[in-house]
C-alpha cells in the first residue's frame, strides 16, 4: 500500500484545517448577520446636555453618543425613539429642537415618535420641522384637524439583517394634555388599524412606538397580535424586565435622557418572523461616562443661536396667563439691593450664599441668554416687570429677595411713605425651593440641610422717618 508523501500530506492537512475555519467563519457570519440590537429612548425632554448646576448629573445626549460609540452591537441595529424629545412649546424650545434632531440623526436613529410635547406644537410647525429634519419624525395619531389626514409620515420600514422592519408610531390621546392648533389626536386603535394591515403585508417584523401609559400598550398587544414589538413611553420608570403579551414584547424608558433600553435577540427564520432568544437591558448613562465632543460643538452652536435671535419672552412686559385683562400688577419688582436698608443681617447672609452669585454660573458656561437655564438664575423671568435678556448681567440676575418672595414695590412704598407696613408676603415652603431645586438641577432636596444656610426672618420694626433709605418708587 502506497502512503502519500510528506508534502501531499501536508497539503492535505491544511486544505483541511482551511475548511474547518471557512465552515466557522461563515457560520460565525451567519449568527452575526441574524442577530439584532433594538435601542430605545423616551422623554428626552430637551435634554441635549446635563444642565451642570450640580455635580452628579447623570443623562443628556451627549452621554448617550459617547455610550454608542463605546458598546457597539453584536450584529445589526436599530435605534429609535418613543416620543417626548422636545421640551416645550416655546420658540426657543423649537430652536433647540432642531438641534436635538442633528444629535439623533448623528447617532443614526431610524425613527422619531412624536409625543406629548410634540403634539403639542401647531400642525405647521411639526410640518416644517419634519421638512428640514436629517431623521425621519413619524405619527399616524396626529392628523390635520380638518382633513384628519396625517401631518407626519405615520410610519418608517428599514431593512436590518436581511428583513424587512416596519415602524409605526402612535401616541395615545389621554397621554396628551394640550393639543395644538390644527391638530386631532385620532384613537389609539384608529392610528394602528389604518397602518397596519399594510405593515402586515409588505414587512417581516413590526415594530410599534407607542408613547402611552403601561395599561394601555398591554391592551394593544392584546388587540393587535401583528405587533411583534411594543416600545412605550409616559410611564413612571423603565421597564425592569421584558413583558409578553399575546404575542408582542413590550418594554418601555422614560427619565428625561438619563436611560436607553436595549433588546437584542436574532430573527426566526420564515413567516412570522419572531426575535427570539430576546435580552433586555436597561442602561443608565451615568456621571462617569464622558459628554461627546461633536455633540458639545452642537450645544455650543445652539447657545450661539439662542443668543443672536429675539424670542417672544424678550418682550418688555410678558403676559401673564393669570392677569386681569386691564388691571395692573399690585406689585413690580425692585431689585435685592432695595431692601438691604431694613433687613440688613439678611441681606448680608444672601450675600454671602450661593444664590447670591448664581448668574455667574450661566455665565461661565455661556448659558446666561438661554432660557430654559435663566428662569432659576434672576429676579422675574418671564414676568412683568423682571428680568428680560437684553438687561445682560446688569439687573435682575442672581436668585434674589424677590425671586421666592415676589414683587416688592408695594411693601418698600409702604415703607418709604410712612404708612401702614399691611403688605405682607405669603408664607415659604419646601415646595418653593422646589421650584428649582428638583431632579438634575439640584441634588437630593432636604429642607433641613438646604435651609439652615440661607434661614433669614423678620428683623423688627420699620426704620424710623430719619433712617429711611431716600428712595422712590415709580
């Protein structure tokens, strides 16, 4: 019996171990090309940035590019988001908006659900902003108030890992308390049931973003078992663990920036494509995870053009949604160093707080002509009378007297003219501190630690005729 030589031995040897490898290469390719990562958001709320008031901040998309960039998936992906990106309904709140748009489309979203705060905008401002938007926003809820035809694309199909997948968004109308003009919010099932079908035949797997409470998105698993996905919003906390219902996976975030969900599994093979061997977890964007640099270049960018563009609040007398129609202001503001006179060991412990320099810290950062940050750092933003950004840092900045006690005019005319002190100002609590002292703006709020440095009260009785300060009130 003839052997093979040593050289055709070890041709053979390796022709071998290459189709061992290329057998797990292409297998290895197979799993990868099959596998999936779904990331989701909610209630972003203008969050492009942690504000920095405070150390300890966690969230802002500039965290949350920098989480991407660090955890690549296994396979495929696809991000999107539930709904609740825009922070308001402010013209400024639309500018920045834009910007949030640039992040998410940076960070490669599929999609935009449009929620609450969305909803709330007029029907030609969400049309304009999905004109010139770099990713694509979608609703089949929000319709033309006359037409009842949608004012956004309701849904987006992609194709990830070979399959076709189907986005469709809804957000539901008890979920939404302001509607905007020119807008209906069309019923949870109208907005599925006019999309689906077609979803249904024409994509492998679909994929609802529904910004609504947890009740309501187990209901429509239960009606709609073509929904292979249910990611929801409105809720009180992100969901711990996957749901199943019928035969959807239900998970849900919210939390203002601070947390993306992740699911990830592979496709099943034929119809109905199902995501099996599904995990879930719910990501926290902590303190410790670096701001993004390109994303910082576009914060800059927006305090550069909330700076240069005159907003509806630069009015010189803002309107006060609770006025009379006619009837003046009992009172206007006047600024902290009116009432060092009288209440002088008071002024001097402001004077020696933090809220006594608290516009300085806008300052530094380049946020002092933003408004979303000024409302906690000056005397009356946005109202009659207070501050108003053309003033700069010359009046009305820092938290002063009047920031928590109100207008002061009537009191110190009281004072001035010898009359009667009758004007008082109403008690403070807690719940004014809270007013900016809450969530990311400030750490865990305890009055008893937070009041003990800045406790002032009542220093007596008025000054005598002599000794009043020689002021006059316009």
């Amino acid at each position: 019996m003839k052997f093979p030589s040593r050289r055709t031995s070890a041709i053979i040897a390796v022709f071998a171990a290459l189709l061992v490898a290329a057998y797990f290469i292409i297998n290895h390719k197979k799993t990868e090309s099959d596998a999936i990562s779904i990331y989701f958001t909610c209630d972003t709320s203008g969050r492009l940035e942690p504000c920095g008031c405070f150390t300890g901040q966690h969230g802002g998309l500039t965290r949350l590019k920098t989480w991407f960039d660090a955890h690549p998936p296994r396979g495929d992906s696809l991000k999107a988001d539930v709904g609740g990106a825009l922070a308001g309904g402010a013209d400024y709140d639309v500018i920045q908006y834009r910007y949030l748009l640039r992040a998410f489309a940076a960070m490669e979203y599929a999609a935009l659900n449009m929620g609450a705060s969305e909803a709330a905008l007029p029907a030609e401002t969400l049309r304009d902003l999905a004109k010139h938007s770099p990713v694509p926003m979608i609703s089949a809820s929000l319709v033309d108030a006359a037409s009842r035809k949608a004012v956004l694309p309701p849904t987006r199909i992609v194709t990830i890992a070979g399959k076709r997948i189907g986005i469709l968004g809804i957000a539901a109308p008890e979920s939404i308390k302001e509607v905007g003009r020119g807008l209906s919010v069309l019923t949870t099932d109208e907005a599925v049931s006019r999309h689906l079908p077609e979803l249904e035949r024409t994509t492998d797997f679909i994929i609802l973003l529904a910004f609504a409470k947890e009740d309501e998105l187990r209901r429509l698993a239960r009606t709609f078992y073509e929904i292979d996905v249910i990611l929801g919003g409105d809720v009180a906390g992100p969901a711990q663990e996957i749901i199943r219902e019928n035969e959807s996976i239900i998970l849900y975030t919210t939390n203002e920036a601070r947390t993306v969900g992740t699911l990830s599994g592979k496709f099943s093979p034929g119809k109905p494509t199902r995501l099996v061997d599904a995990a879930y977890n719910i990501e926290m964007l902590w303190e410790n995870i670096p701001q993004a640099d390109e994303f910082r270049t576009l914060v800059r960018a927006y305090r550069d053009e909330i700076r240069r563009t005159p907003l509806a609040i630069d009015a010189a007398v803002a309107d006060d949604p609770n006025a009379i129609p006619g009837v003046a202001p009992m009172a206007m503001f006047i600024g902290s160093s009116s009432c060092a006179s009288c209440h002088q060991s008071d002024h001097a412990k402001w004077a020696a707080s933090g809220h006594a320099h608290a516009f300085e810290t806008l300052v530094k950062k380049g946020s002092d002509a933003d408004p979303h940050c000024i409302k906690c750092h000056t005397v009356g933003f946005g109202e009659p009378g207070g501050y108003r950004r053309s003033m700069g840092a010359g009046k009305f900045v820092d938290v002063g007297c009047e920031s928590c006690h109100g207008p002061a005019s009537a009191h110190l005319d009281k004072v001035l003219h010898g009359k009667p002190v009758n004007f008082t100002f109403r008690p403070l609590g807690p719940a004014d501190c809270k007013s900016c002292h809450y969530g990311e703006f400030s750490r865990p709020f305890d009055w008893n630690e937070f009041w003990p440095p800045v406790a002032h009260g009542k220093e007596g009785a008025a000054p005598r005729k002599a000794d009043r300060p020689a002021q006059s009130i316009r």
